[in-house]
C-alpha cells in the first residue's frame, strides 16, 4: 500500500495543466451555446419569425436531449475509451453548431440543438473522467472548481461575445465561434493520454432505452405545455385526444415510464447484474435531499435565467448587447460563489450552507420582484442580481460536491451522470414552466385590463392577437396595429399601454413565485450528507457492478462508512463530521 501513497505527489508535480485547459474549454464549448440562444433571443425571433418562446423551446429539445442519453454517455465512453469517444462528440457538436448557425426555420433550430445535446451527454462524463486520471490531490481539488466555474465563465463570455456580435454582425457568428473553438479542442484532445477501454464493462441497453424514453416523453410534454395548451387543445397542437393538449399525457406517460425505469433498477440491482444506473448513489435520505435540492435551484435559476433576457429585450426592447451588459453582475456573481464557496466547507456544514443559499436566493428574487420597473440599470435592480447570482452559485456548487463525496468513490462516474441528468431536466421544466407560467399570467392581465378599456373595439383584440397573448416588443405591436387595422392612434397607444403594463407585472409575479419555490428548499437543504475529503478513482466505471469497495452513509451529521466485499461480512465505523 505504500507504493501508491508515495507516487501521488510524483503525479501532482508532474501533472500538466493542458488537460485541464481542454476540459474547461469543452465545458464553456456546450454552456456557450444555451448563454448564445437566450442572448441572441431578439435576432433570433426576428430572422426566423418566431415567437421568443420557440427559443426557449430550442434551449429545452438541447437539455433534455442531453438528459435522455447522459446515463448511457457515462458507460459508452468507458466502454469504448474516453478520449474517442470525446473526440467524435465534440466534432458532432461541432457541425451541430454549424446547423445552428445556418438555421433557416425554428424546426432546424430545433433539431441542431437536440442533436447537440444528444452529444453533450458524452462529453460531460469524460470531463470529469479527464480531471479523475490526470491530477490527484490539491490539484483535483481545484481541477473541479475549475470545472464548475467554467459553466458561469461561459455565460459571462456569451453575454460580451454573443451581445456583441448580435448586435452588431449578427447572431450567426457566436455559433460559427463555437465551431471554431470544437475544432481548437478535437486538436488539443490529442495531447491526452490514451484511457484503456473497458471491454469488459456491460451496458444496460434496456435500462438506457427505459430512462431515454421516459426524458424524451417528458421533453415533449414540458416542451409543449405553452404552444399546444396546458389541459386544453389550441391551435398549435398537433393532435387532441377528445380536445385535451397532448402535452399533459405525454408528461403522464414520461412519469409512468420513469417509475418503469427505476423498478427495473431495482430488479437488476436485487439480481446483481448490470444496470445504466447505481441506486446506491441515493441509497439514504441525504442523498435523495441533495438530488431535491439540486433539482429546485436549477430549476429556479434556469427560469430566472430565461425570464431575465426575455423581459430585458421582449419587454423592454433592449439590444443582445444592452442584454449582456445588464446581466454581467448576476453571471459574475455566480461565477465568483462557484469558484470559493469551496473555503467555507471547513467553517460551515453543508446543510447550514444550503439554507442559506437558498435563503440567499428567494431575497435576491423578491428584491427584483419588488424593484424592477422599466430600467434594469437601477442600483436597487443591480443588488438583486448580484444576490440571486451569489446563493446560486454557491448552491450549485455545493451539492454537486456534496452527492460525488456521499456516494462510494466507485460510483463516481453515476453520480456524475446523475448530476447532468438532473442539471438538465431540472433546468429544462424551469424554462418550459417558466414560460407557461408567465405567458398564463400576462393573459389573465391582459384579459382584466381590456375590460378596463372600453375603448378597444373587440376587432382590434382579436386582429392583434391580444386574446392569445405572447411576449411580443412595443414597436412590433404598434407596426401590427398600423399596417393591418384601421385602428385610431388613441386605441394603438391603449393597446401598447395593456401590453406593456401586463408584461411588467407577469415578471414580477413569476418573479416572486420563483422566490416561494427557493423558500420550499429550505427543508430538504436540512438533511443534506455531510462530506468525505479523497481522490476520485481514475476509473469511474467499476466493471462489476458489486464491486464497491465502501459506502457513506449520512445522517444527520454522522458519517458511517461502510467496508464490504463479495461474499465477507460487513464492517461499520461511526465517526463524526
């Protein structure tokens, strides 16, 4: 045992930072692009005619797709070797980018990124599995942080670059950036050691088709909720089912198929066999809280995330580039409490760190929903960002560390796969009931505020649409009501004043109603794990699935650890955090 201890400061003083480089550029390569969408919202739905919403449609068929396939990605890349399989998903994201940035219709739009998203989901487990197998000790250590800073990083490079370059070459640029920079890392990606394959490692095919079946049933469902209606049928609905949305029975169907999945985990792990997918990663209570928490601060900054640049260019009528400098100090703030919030582990445990978090959070969403008004430049506007950014950041990070030091070391690779599938299908019903949450607020408002002006004759309502609202720019409605009615300019500016007082008042109730989801957190964030300083295996993938070699079980703040082996009794040691 002796010779390994003494080979690990060999490997941190040799170990080169170029992997690390690579990771963090592959990592802002995938965030970039959903920081590009949201950014170049405006360019976007003008050149492709399309309502905002179809953008974040777009971002959600992305997300999901990566959520649907990331268990598989994790086993698939140590099944055939990492580094392959690293470089053909980043040359598929690549020219999935390339269809991005030559998109002619929303449903290229569409297909582009879920095909990016479907490759996202090999490339984020060999991240990590690149960190495991390149550096050990303080340099892993910080090797993650680096990781995990690198996803705000990108949003705060596609907030200048992406801003810029929509508002002034055109949006299509940031896309043909990240091509550029796919290319930079497939060159770089040569410079790594070659990881071995392991051939012996089974994969779970039907496991994986259970859980991608499942995501995919739920993509279409959330995706859905706003454009073919939330329990009844309209217009934009490929079919009924006796008048009701399809969108409610897919999200029916995904939940019963998702159940499937996990009984079929369940069998496989009584039986000992292979499965996509370890239980063990939530075997205790802790764990399962981490996964609550993880699930509802993704899912509140994913909304908040989408609703901010809705409402600065929509609302508003800001530029992409007026966008990204009013959000520079909510990208920064979660960028600077992703990268230290590492230095309060020694001082705090992580369940007082999660409450105030998200304590953090809901006063940084109720200062913004009591204060912003029409500029996004006020003081009071600036320091709500700032704070929803830092209890953000903070939160993100720390559950991530938290599950991957609970869970058995072995299990790694799973508790990574888990962390994207969760990141993503959080993040993309945040967006899908984001928009329906806000668009069915703006049209109750609007629906009592026409009842309020009588002088809007009935014609005008429904020539612009006012009775079906979406998120559309003062200057687009007044260009729709002068060039396709005869209404008077007194009836245009009525209609402009209901439009734009609705849509302030939608951000502010979704707003608040974001900040009542993070308070909810508050109670699963008390039973988080506690936490296990020590190196990740550089194999992920255990190829005997009952290989394990140890356990943490937490509860309150006892960490038992759990020492077994095939066919041996059972040993257990209580120590305290």
């Amino acid at each position: 045992m002796s010779s390994p201890s003494t080979a690990v400061p060999h490997l941190v003083a040799k170990s080169s930072w170029l992997p690390l480089i690579v990771v963090v550029l592959t990592q802002i390569q995938v965030s970039f692009t959903v920081n590009a969408l949201t950014v170049s919202m405006a360019g976007i739905t003008t050149d492709l005619d399309t309502p905002a919403t179809s953008v974040g449609t777009a971002i959600t068929a992305g997300t999901f797709a990566m959520a649907a396939f990331i268990l598989l990605g994790a086993k698939v890349g140590a099944r055939f070797g990492t580094r392959r399989v690293f470089q053909i998903a980043v040359v598929v994201h690549g020219v999935a980018m390339a269809c991005v940035a030559l998109s002619v219709s929303p449903a290229m739009l569409f297909i582009a990124q879920a095909a990016s998203g479907a490759v996202i989901a090999l490339i984020a487990p060999a991240l990590t599995v690149f960190i495991a197998t390149n550096y050990h000790g303080q340099q892993q250590a910080k090797a993650i942080g680096y990781l995990a800073a690198a996803i705000p990083a990108a949003g705060v490079l596609a907030l200048l670059i992406a801003g810029a370059f929509a508002s002034t070459i055109g949006w299509r640029w940031s896309f043909w950036l990240i091509v550029a920079l796919a290319v930079v890392n497939l060159l770089l990606s040569f410079r790594f050691k070659v990881i071995t394959p392991q051939r012996d490692l089974a994969i779970d095919w039907t496991g994986a088709t259970l859980a991608a079946v499942a995501i995919i049933l739920l993509s279409f469902g959330f995706s859905g909720l706003e454009p073919w209606g939330l329990v009844i049928a309209r217009d934009g609905a490929p079919f009924d089912i006796l008048g009701l949305s399809p969108a409610p029975v897919l999200v029916v169907l995904g939940l019963i198929v998702g159940q499937i999945f996990f009984m079929w985990l369940r069998r496989r792990q009584a039986e000992k066999r292979p499965r996509i997918f370890d239980l063990r990663v939530l075997a205790t209570g802790s764990e399962r809280a981490v996964t609550i928490c993880m699930g509802i601060m993704l899912f509140v900054g994913t909304a908040a995330n989408f609703l901010i640049p809705l409402y600065i260019q929509v609302v508003q009528g800001r530029t992409s580039l007026e966008t990204s400098v009013a959000v520079i100090p909510y990208t920064l703030s979660i960028f600077l409490a992703s990268t230290f919030v590492a230095s309060l582990y020694k001082r705090l445990s992580p369940r007082v760190l999660a409450r105030l978090g998200f304590i953090v959070v809901a006063v940084g969403l109720i200062i913004l929903a009591f204060s912003v008004r029409n500029e996004w430049e006020q003081f009071v506007v600036v320091i709500g960002l700032i704070v929803l950014g830092l209890g953000q950041g903070a939160i993100v990070a720390l559950v991530f560390n938290t599950l991957l030091s609970a869970a058995p070391k072995k299990l790694a690779g799973d508790v990574g796969a888990w962390r994207g599938l969760v990141h993503n299908l959080s993040g993309s019903v945040g967006i899908a009931v984001a928009s329906v949450f806000a668009v069915g607020i703006l049209g109750g408002l609007i629906a009592s505020s026409i009842a309020d002006h009588p002088e809007i004759p009935p014609s005008l309502i429904s020539q612009v649409n006012l009775d079906n609202p979406n998120f559309v720019t003062n200057d687009h409605l007044k260009e729709v009501l002068g060039s396709s009615t005869d209404a008077t300019p007194q009836q245009v500016d009525a209609a402009v004043a209901v439009n734009e007082d609705a849509r302030l008042q939608a951000l502010n109730i979704s707003l608040l109603g974001l900040a009542g989801i993070a308070l909810l957190a508050i109670v699963p964030a008390g039973r988080m794990p506690g936490m296990r300083k020590d190196d990740l295996p550089e194999q992920l993938e255990p190829s005997d699935p009952e290989d394990v070699d140890e356990s943490v079980v937490t509860e309150g703040d006892t960490i038992t650890v759990v020492v077994s082996a095939p066919a041996t009794a059972t040993a257990t040691a209580t120590t305290k955090d």
